[in-house]
C-alpha cells in the first residue's frame, strides 16, 4: 500500500513491491497480509460465524408477523371500497332512490366474503404458526450447528407458505373488489338521475310520497294533438306518479321551465323505429310526440316500464338498508391476532403463563356452534352398595367416555377445515383430553374391582 496515498496492491508474491506508485509518483509503501475465512472443504469465501448465522435465522422467524401482514393494505383496499359503496348507497336511498332492491344484499354479502376471508387468512396463519414456525422454534431451544441445515429448510418451507397464502389473501381480495365495481356501476347509474333530480329539484316539485325513477336528457318535443306548447328541447323525468317535461330556454342565458306533466297512470308509451326514431307519450285526452337519440329510443322502455311498475320493482322493506347502515367490519382484530400469535411463537413460556393467569369469564371466547359443550369435570367415584352398581356406573362412565372422544374427533376435524382458531383449539383440547384421562382412570379402578 502507497504511504502517501493509500492506494493499494495485491501482488503476488507480496515482496515484490512496485518502485514507484501509479497514483501519486511516491517511493514509500507498506507491506499488509489480508486475512480471508475460508470454507475447510471447498476453498470458497463466502462464509458466516456459527453465531452470526443463529441470528440471521432467528431474523428470518422474527420477521415473519411483518410477512403475515404485508397483505394489509389489500384488504385495507377492499374495506376503503365497501366504505364508499355503502356511504353512496345510503346516501341515494335517504334520498328517495330505492331502484335495485338487490343492492343492499350484494353489499352485505361482500362484507360477508371479506369477514370469512379475515377468518380464513388468520387459519393459515395459525396453521403455519403452529406447524412449521413451532418446529422452527423448538429446534432454537436445543440450537447447534448440526441443525443449520434442517432449520434452513423449515425456514424455506415456511417462506413458501407466507407466499401461497399470500397470493391466496390478494386472490380473494380482487374478487370481492370485482363484485364491488359491478355494484358500483349499478350506482353509478342511479348517482346520473339523482344529480338532475337534485339540481331541477324546485322546478319539478315533488310530493312527499312520490319517488324519483329517472330522467332522460336531450329530448326534443315535437308537437301534440291537443297542448298548444311550442316545440323545443330540454329533459323528460320519471317519478312513481308522473311524467314531467322541463324546457330549456335561452341562447345565452340557459333558463329551464316546466311546460307539462302527465299522471303515470294515465299514460302509454309508444315507439318508433328506424330512420325517423321518436316516442310517444300516449294519454286519455291525446298524444304528445318527443324525438331523441338512438340510444334513448332503445333504452326509453325499459325506463317507462321502470316507472310505470316502480312499486313492484323497487325497494319496500328497509330492513336490510338499517342492517347495512349498522355494519362495520375493520382490520385491528386482525392485526392483533398475528401479533398476538407471534407473540406466543417467540415467548411460548411467558404466553402460557399468561394465558393461565387469565380469568376464564374475561376470556370472552364463543364456543364452536358445530362442537357440544364440554362435559364437566369428573365426580369421585361414590361408594357402591353391590356389583351391579358398579357395572352400571361402569357403563355410564365407558358412555361418557365415548362422548368426550367423539369431541376430540370433531375438534381435530373443526381444525382441519380452519372452523376454529387455534387459542380455542388447544384450550378445547387440553380439556378433553383432561377429561379422557380421569375417566380412563376411574374406568380402570373399577374395573379392578369387578
């Protein structure tokens, strides 16, 4: 190494220094011996210390409550997404539109897919906690270098599950953001009306039991048979009673004046096709004719038979837009769920005696609807007069036997399908297995006795 400017050599053999140095010209250098670790068996340097390497996997195990929620801000997407779709159908409904009876339904059953996708992502979560991850762990108890190898492909089998469950969490979350914006596109729609009926709202007037259905703009009346109105153009609207034409007049100064209505119940549509398109408002004193767009005179039936059957076809009962208004699902639980799994992965003695301290009442877990209640605790065998009462207490006890094993079975069966979390399946477990062992026991001594 150059004395004055550090610029470094790596000559072989090392004691044959250069006479003058190619960076700054100078004369004086330094000898050095670099140090390298190198594999025993293959000569190659990339190599870690014994210690560095425990650290690195424990790392690897430690970052994997990060891994577990990196899927939050998709589902955090889909609840921005039903929050928004729920507030702008609320909205329309608190504003007379109750067209799309199913709306409400669709919405709720996204909140539906969206809660059991939380319940099916925290199964996964568990599964590997409890499976992989926990062997992980026990293998750090006892750690040494013979078990590198065999914790490096826990760690690489573990790093795959986080990825499929992963991708399983993003699946199902952009299936549930499609459903949304097929709701959306109906709401939409619905917004499109609401806006003209909001803006028109003091020319049109309209009574307190009468409902908006829909507006079509761009219509040019052409003339009636028995209304003396002058020809011009402007917007026909839709209520559950009437059909209500406003005219736009003005060049400059756009000004809207409604020149007529009709009751809807008095009224028959009638369409004409082809190269001269306009539709016809039938009624009992006589017809008014309006001309419009291709796409109008395509569309005008199916909004006059909207109107003309709006109480059949619209929203009746609120009972579902009160239970919609009333919903709220968020990601805390969630969240706290993995830390709180993570928690008892890394700390499992300080969880357990956590988990012991607690109260059974401030548990607050619900019981598995599909599993029957634990049986409670074992009595002392009473003393028996003669043999026959010990045969039938014998049987009563072989019976209660045969229940708490078939609650084991459908535990392990609630487990598999991910029905249950895994903080109630080991407190469930430990129970019936507690269970089992006492009345082996007293299965045993009396059959002694016998």
């Amino acid at each position: 190494m150059c004395d004055t400017c550090g610029t470094i050599y790596h000559l072989d053999p090392p004691l044959n220094k250069p006479f003058f140095c190619k960076s700054c010209k100078g004369t004086v250098f330094r000898v050095g011996v670099k140090r390298s670790l190198l594999c025993p068996q293959c000569g190659s340097n990339n190599v870690v210390s014994v210690l560095r390497k425990k650290e690195l996997q424990l790392s690897r195990v430690k970052g994997l409550g990060s891994d577990f929620l990196d899927v939050s801000p998709f589902m955090m997407n889909v609840l921005n997404a039903l929050s928004k779709i729920k507030a702008r159908l609320l909205k329309l409904r608190r504003n007379g539109f109750l067209h799309h009876p199913d709306l409400e339904e669709a919405i709720i059953n996204s909140y539906a897919s969206f809660s059991s996708l939380k319940l099916k992502a925290l199964s996964r979560v568990e599964r590997i906690v409890s499976g992989l991850a926990s062997s992980i762990i026990n293998l750090f108890r006892e750690w040494s270098p013979l078990k590198i190898k065999e914790i490096d492909a826990y760690l690489d089998q573990v790093s795959g599950a986080v990825e499929e469950y992963k991708g399983f969490v993003k699946d199902e979350c952009q299936s549930i953001i499609s459903k949304i914006r097929e709701v959306s596109a109906v709401i939409d729609y619905l917004e499109f009306h609401h806006n003209f009926f909001e803006r028109f709202k003091s020319i049109l007037d309209l009574k307190d039991h009468e409902r908006p259905v829909c507006v079509i703009p761009e219509v040019k009346y052409t003339g009636s048979d028995f209304l003396s109105s002058d020809k011009g153009e402007g917007l026909l609207f839709f209520t559950s009673e009437r059909a209500i034409f406003i005219r736009r007049e003005g060049l400059l100064k756009k000004m809207f004046k409604r020149q007529f209505s009709f009751p809807l119940n008095d009224v028959e549509l009638l369409v004409k096709r082809g190269l001269r398109r306009a539709f016809i408002l039938k009624t009992g004193k006589g017809k008014v004719c309006f001309t419009s767009s291709r796409h109008v005179i395509e569309k005008i039936e199916s909004y006059f038979e909207l109107a003309k059957n709006f109480k059949s076809l619209s929203l009746a009962d609120d009972t579902l837009t009160k239970r919609l208004e009333s919903m709220s699902v968020g990601l805390n639980d969630f969240k706290r769920k993995i830390t709180s799994l993570m928690h008892s992965l890394l700390n499992p003695k300080k969880a357990e005696s956590e988990h012991s301290q607690q109260v059974p009442s401030h548990l607050n877990i619900p019981f598995p609807p599909s599993l029957p209640p634990p049986r409670p605790s074992c009595s002392v065998i009473p003393p028996y007069r003669n043999e026959n009462d010990r045969r039938k207490e014998l049987l009563l006890l072989e019976k209660e036997r045969f229940a708490v094993e078939q609650n084991l079975k459908k535990l392990e069966e609630l487990w598999d399908k991910g029905e249950i979390s895994l903080e109630d399946y080991f407190k469930l477990s430990r129970k019936f297995k507690g269970e089992l062992y006492e009345l082996n026991a007293k299965i045993q001594e009396l059959t002694c006795r016998l």
